[in-house]
C-alpha cells in the first residue's frame, strides 16, 4: 500500500471549504485534472470544467449519458462469440464557449494577467463559478464573472451566465458565445503537450476513424440558434438549441450566424465604466435513439419557451432545493476535520451529479465527466454505487435498476451466443451488447449477473418495493439463476458439490479459473434469492405469479434444482493455511512480492504483459476480500481476519475499486490504521489524482466505495437476511459519525461516538436494527441510545506490501516469491 499524504491536496491553491471545491490560482500544468473536477452535471448531461473562452483545455467535453456511436471490433486472430460491436460515448456539441475580446484583445487565462481568480463549484447548489480581474495589455481592468448550471429539475437544461464589468476606463468588448461540434472539428487552438491531452493509456477512449456527427439541421435567428445530428452508425440523433438573454445598458449590437458545425451569437458592445454587462445562456440538449432532429428541435424549443418563461432565478431557487432535500438524506459529517469533511462531501455530491437525473440509462464508469472507458456501464453501478443509492436515494437506485431489467431481452441473447440458458448481462456496455473486446477480463467475469441480482435484492429489503419486484426483479432473478445453473456441473466424490469453471473474478491479473471463490458466493446468493422469490410471489400473489411463469416459461422443477445448486455450492477452502483460496488452483501460483517492486512500475498493467502478471498470486484489486464484505454473514471472524492478512500484502491496488473494500475490511477484522490509510486513498482518488488519470474523468464507482467506507466500515453497518445492523469501529481520532439511511420509507438518523451509537427517526414509523447482537427499534420520538465499550479490535500497525510466504500448499510444497525480471524500456540502460 503506498503512502499518501494525509491531505494530498495543495491547500494553498484548494483552501478547505466544507461546503466548496474551491480554486484561488489558475495553474495552466494541470488542465485535465481541474476540468474534471469542476465538471457540472445531473447524470443525463455533463460539462467538463472547460474554461469559457476555449482556451487552453486538455479535453473539451460535453456529455450525454448513453448518447454512443457504434464501430466495428476488429480482433486480430477473431472467434465465435466475440464481441463485434464497440460503442463509445461522443462529444456532443459544446455550449460552454463565451469568448471575451476588450479592446480586441482576447481573455486567454494562460497569458492573462490576473489581479484576482477564484472558481468555485458549490456543493449545495450545484453550480460552478468563476470570479477574476484582468488586466488587459493596454492596462485597463476588467472584472469578469461566469456560472455554469446543470439543472436537476429540468433535465434538458442548462444556464450559463457571462459578466463584464469595466473598472478602468471604457473599451468596446466582444462577447462571441458559440455552440461548436467538437467531435468532429479539431481545437482551434490545440498545442501539443502534456498538460493538452498528450500520451497514450489504454484505460481512455479511442478515437473514431469516420465523421461521427452527421449535420440533420442548424439554425439561427432573432430568438434562438440550433444545431442537429445523427450518429453515423448508430443512428442516435441529438439537437441543442440555445437563447441568449441580453442586459446591457450601454450601446450594442448583435449578429447571429449558424453553419454546419458551428453557431455564434457575437454581441459587440461600446462599454462605459462601472456598467456590467451580463449574458445569459440557456441551452437544452435532447437525444435520441432515433427521433427525428425535427422533432428535438421541437423538444428543445419547448424547455427554452418554459425556461423562459419561468426565468433563471427561478431554476437557481429549484437547483437550491433540490439540492437541500439530496442533503437531509446523503450528508454523512465527521466531526472536527474540516478538510476530511470537504472532501467526503466532494465523493457525494459527484455522486448527484453521476446518477440522480441519469432516469433511463445506467450511470457510466466515469459519470457525464469525461470519455474515460468510452462511457460505459460496468459491475460498478451494482456493488459500489446502488449501495449508496438504495440507501439514500432509493427513486434513483430504482431507476438503475429498471434500466438493467430493460436490458434483459440483449442479455438473453447473449446467454444463448455464449452457449447459456437464462441471461447474461455484458461486462461493460451502453446499447446492451458486449462491448468488452477482450474476453479474460471481460466476458469471463460473469459474475456481473450475481452483482446485478445482489443489488435488486438489496433494494428491495431496503424498500419493500415488492411492485418491482414482482414486475421487474423476479425475471432477473430468474434468468440469471438459470444461467448459473446451466454454467456449472455436479461432481459426486462421496458428496454431490457444484462447480464453476473457466470465469474470472473481480480480480483482473487473476483470468480464466474454476471456482472463483467471488464468483462461487455470489452465484449461490444470487440462487438462493431466484428461490426466494419465486416462492414468495407464488405464496403471495398467485395472480402476478401466473403472470411470471407466462413471460418466463419458469418450471417448478427449475426452483427446486436452484435451491439444490446453491446448497452444494463449492466453497475453496484450504485447512493448512486456514485462508480461503481466490480460486481452485490460486495457491499453485508463485508470489509477487510487491515489496520489491519499484513504484515506477505500477500499474501493473502497463508494464508487463498479461500473461505474465497470470503467473502470479497478484491482486489488481479486491477479490475474496470483496467477498468478506458483500457476504460476510457466511464467514467467520477468524475466517476474514487470516483471509485479510493474506491478500492485503498481493493486493497492487491498481484499481481504484480496490481501496474502499479494503477499508471496510481493515476495520472490521481490527487493523485501524490500514482502514484510514485505504480510506484516504479512496477519498482523494480524484482530488488528490492519486491514480493519475482523473484527466479521463472522475472514478464514480470509488465515490460509491467512500459512503460504504463510512458507513459499512467505520459504523459497521451491515444489511444480511433483510436486517440493519451495527458494529461501530470509529476511528480513534474522530469524535463523532453522524449520517441518514432510508428504510422502508423510514428515514433512520444514525450517529456513532466513541461511546455510543444513535438513532433518531424522522416523521412517522419505526426503525427496527441490532448493535452487536442486541436488538432495538426506534421510533418517532423515542431515540435509542446503544452504550459502545469499545470500538472492537485494534491491532496497530500497517501490513504492508510484503507477502506471507512459507506455508505449505496441500501437495506439501512450500509458498514462495518472487519478482518478474523488469521491462527495459528504450531510453533505460541495460
């Protein structure tokens, strides 16, 4: 585990706020990562912290959730059943673009000179500032303001707001507001370097060797300017239409003009001292799978008419509020560590900005913040963020889910190209198909149907939304406990066992085993559920029961052949070490001592080919130890804590999923200081570009690992068997943990101290949970406080990156490590 700075960030540039990510200097070393980290959004359309005059940026970016184009895979050596179609999100149209000229002299930030920057991005509103004063050449002084909103409440809709205030003198100014195709056209102002963009990392997206935005329409006239497209190939159409409101006391002019790829609306004004001139924006983006660009004009025409109508104030005052109710359920606030405290609510509030109006699409790897891998939908929605959502959030969770459901009919089909009866969902996707061009790491991680089902389950023991359920869930569940049924095989030595072979767990340098002990516990939970219900709607409603069996063909006989699956599930387990082997044959492989492995070597990935990585127990991220906490009612105490104490060191943490699990874990099985280390590590991820490549966007399904970091490991809370529990391991430094959960419409208000754990329930209802086996319940008006004698197990001290090595595998050979010779590149010496 490498050491990080308790608070990596440089705090005389991002002073603490609580409330604020807040920028004082403008630094030109480090575009990508500010644009990421300023980046506006509401999950349906994001904006990069792209400046407004243009320039300089690293990656201009606007995104659609789901709005892809489509391109043929092409595989070297090609087989049956590989993916054949690549999807990759696009760049639409940028609106952020409102040029400033005084006296004809362009704003251009990295030449400016500036009296005074200040950008900020609140997080109780939502929406990103910027305040400076320039000093032109000629020297006069120009006070500049900008805004920039995503609406929560209006899906389709942005404000954008310029400010220009002469402080010294007057000047005529220029204000060019554009709406460009980027994805197409290249930066008018691109230099080469690494601060631009520069560099290759197989992690970003790839480029498209065709014109991807086909011009469908443009316009522009006295009330508004529009552009409209459709994908070449996948045919998805998208149209964004924009009005200017203009006030402005001194004497102006206006010229409109729109073309294939580009709109302008270029004010020109004779400005006087002391006179502000200010430009709104209003923008609205509507797409489509296939709707004609006529009719998203018409859509768009519609949200600006309202937008209008109602005026900016009004959308700013409903962004406010939207924003307060997020908070009375998402805040979680560690008390007197200010700048734990900003950065905790940073994870939350991108979290919003990911998923809350993403409605009928899923909430891709990096969000609506950048093209980082090419905006697709992995695992990491299931298990890191729905956690955060079924719990906060449960309409957003629901949301989620809904859209995996209405990818059951591509996943059906998938099963049946891959051989398979039921369902299987695809490794990353956006359209439903599989997208993953590389198998190992890919398709083989068919664990994603067990993630899929543990987060439908999740929600509805949170919610008792048993409608969806009986809608929705039951069919999920059932075709992915026929995949996993028809997937495995029996062996009878003495006793019947079921098996899985040739699948790869989470741990992506560990590719192609049997019996993935991940993968074992989650299919045999996910079966177990299938049987649950099933069993549970037939009791309940023979009705919607019948209507289950006519939409799937279920058979009684299926049920029962789950249940018998799951019951004689193989679970690795190896009795000379007392560790539960990540898969059949892990423990045959030699070790990789990490502790002899030079920092610049890392990640793994992009310094050594995979199959040499495969030859070694090497952990990319989490694997038997996610296991210890997604399922940790089925193991013991003593079980996690030798299982944490032998992987954490074989753990490179090259995924960024990896540090929150850990966390969780390290504080349950006792080891203190490591939970805080990993925690940290997951908090700053994007903050801190711990991992380098924030640039790309931001690591949503992390931020989704910091609320259960908080809450599953430093409270302890746990939600096995459809009941909330607490086995509190407060860091010893932090005086109190305070946070919301929704529970069957109950909203429980839960704050952990170093001598007690509390709840306090909102309006009416009950509160039913245990403290280290004691039950209580809380009511409206009846807090409960539950005496803590401690914190559990502290063991000081950290494991490090030195492998437990010496024992003896069941052959009786003895486990070592080693270290692969490194990689000579061409500027180091032989």
């Amino acid at each position: 585990m490498e050491d990080i700075a308790d608070d990596p960030m440089d705090r005389g540039r991002f002073p603490v706020d609580p409330w604020r990510l807040v920028e004082t200097d403008h630094f030109p070393g480090d575009l990508g990562l500010t644009e990421t980290l300023f980046t506006v959004a509401n999950g349906y359309l994001g904006m990069r912290g792209n400046p407004a005059e243009g320039r300089d940026a690293h990656a201009h970016g606007t995104f659609i959730n789901g709005f892809h184009e489509t391109w043929p895979i092409k595989h070297a050596e090609s087989a049956f059943g590989f993916a054949r179609t690549g999807q990759t999100i696009v760049n639409v149209p940028d609106v952020k673009v409102m040029k400033l000229y005084v006296d004809d002299e362009p704003l251009n930030l990295g030449t400016a000179d500036l009296e005074h920057y200040e950008r900020s991005l609140d997080f109780a509103s939502g929406i990103l500032t910027r305040s400076l004063v320039w000093r032109t050449p000629a020297g006069k002084r120009v006070r500049v303001k900008s805004s920039r909103m995503v609406s929560m409440t209006e899906r389709h809709l942005s404000l954008l707001a310029l400010e220009v205030e002469m402080l010294d003198g007057d000047a005529p100014i220029v204000i060019s507001s554009q709406v460009l195709n980027r994805q197409d056209g290249k930066d008018e102002y691109h230099v080469p370097g690494a601060s631009l963009g520069e560099g290759i990392d197989p992690r970003k997206a790839a480029g498209f060797e065709h014109r991807v935005l086909l011009p469908r329409g443009h316009y522009a006239d006295d009330e508004r300017m529009m552009l409209g497209y459709q994908c070449a190939r996948s045919k998805m159409t998208v149209a964004v239409a924009v009005d200017h409101v203009l006030t402005c006391e001194d004497t102006h002019e206006v010229i409109r003009h729109a073309e294939e790829d580009m709109a302008k609306y270029v004010l020109r004004v004779d400005a006087t001292q002391g006179k502000v001139v200010r430009l709104d924006k209003l923008v609205a983006y509507h797409s489509s799978r296939g709707v004609p660009v006529r009719e998203l004009s018409d859509r768009c025409d519609r949200t600006l008419d309202r937008a209008r109508r109602l005026g900016v104030d009004h959308y700013v005052a409903d962004q406010r509020a939207w924003y307060d109710r997020f908070w009375s359920h998402a805040d979680v606030r560690v008390a007197d560590h200010p700048e734990l405290q900003q950065a905790i609510r940073y994870n939350l509030f991108q979290l919003a900005q990911a998923s809350a109006r993403a409605d009928q699409q899923g909430v891709p790897a990096k969000g609506v913040s950048g093209s980082g891998y090419e905006g697709h939908y992995f695992w990491d929605t299931e298990v890191y963020v729905l956690p955060f959502l079924t719990y906060t959030q449960p309409d957003a969770a629901r949301n989620a889910l809904h859209f995996r459901a209405r990818m059951l009919p591509a996943a059906r089909e998938r099963a049946r190209e891959m051989a398979q009866e039921g369902a299987l969902f695809p490794w990353r996707t956006i359209n439903g198909e599989e997208a993953s061009a590389y198998y190992a790491a890919g398709t083989a991680q068919v664990h994603i149907d067990a993630d899929v089902a543990y987060a439908l389950s999740k929600y509805v023991d949170a919610t008792g939304d048993t409608g969806f359920l009986t809608r929705d869930g039951v069919d999920i569940l059932i075709e992915t406990a026929r995949m996993w049924a028809d997937l495995g095989f029996w062996r009878t030595n003495g006793e019947d066992t079921f098996h899985i072979h040739g699948v790869t767990g989470p741990d992506e340098y560990t590719t192609v085993v049997n019996n993935n002990l991940f993968t074992n516990v989650m299919a045999r939970y996910n079966l177990e559920r299938a049987v649950q219900a099933v069993r549970e709607v037939a009791a309940s409603d023979p009705a919607a029961y019948a209507q289950v069996v006519a939409r799937t063909g279920l058979k009684a006989d299926e049920v029962d052949e789950w249940a018998r699956c799951a019951a004689g599930m193989t679970i690795p387990f190896d009795e000379a070490l007392g560790i539960h082997p990540q898969d059949e044959h892990f423990l045959d492989r030699e070790v990789w001592d990490l502790s002899r492995t030079p920092i610049e070597l890392r990640p793994l990935l992009l310094h050594y080919h995979p199959l040499v990585i495969y030859r070694f127990q090497v952990l990319k991220q989490a694997d038997v130890v996610l296991a210890l906490f997604l399922q940790g009612d089925r193991f013991t105490a003593a079980e996690k804590k030798a299982d944490f104490e032998y992987y954490d060191p074989i753990t490179t943490g090259d995924s960024t999923l990896s540090a929150v699990v850990q966390s969780v874990m390290a504080a349950e099985v006792g080891y203190h200081e490591v939970a805080m280390k990993y925690f940290r590590s997951a908090l700053f991820v994007d903050l801190g570009n711990l991992h380098g490549n924030t640039v790309d966007g931001l690591h949503v399904a992390s931020m989704g690992g910091v609320w259960s970091a908080l809450v599953s490991g430093f409270a302890g809370m746990r939600d096995h068997g459809g009941r909330i529990s607490f086995d509190p391991r407060l860091p010893a430094e932090w005086p109190s943990l305070e946070f919301a959960l929704q529970w069957h419409g109950v909203t429980a208000r839960v704050t952990v101290t170093q001598d007690a754990l509390s709840v306090a329930v909102d309006g009416d209802g009950e509160f039913a949970f245990r403290v280290r086996g004691e039950d209580h319940v809380a009511r409206t008006g009846e807090d409960v406080e539950v005496p803590l004698a401690d914190q559990g197990e502290r063991i000081d001290g950290v494991l490090g990156d030195r492998p437990l090595i010496g024992g003896h595998r069941a052959d009786g050979t003895i486990i070592t490590a080693g270290v692969p010779s490194p990689v000579v590149g061409p500027d180091d010496e032989l």
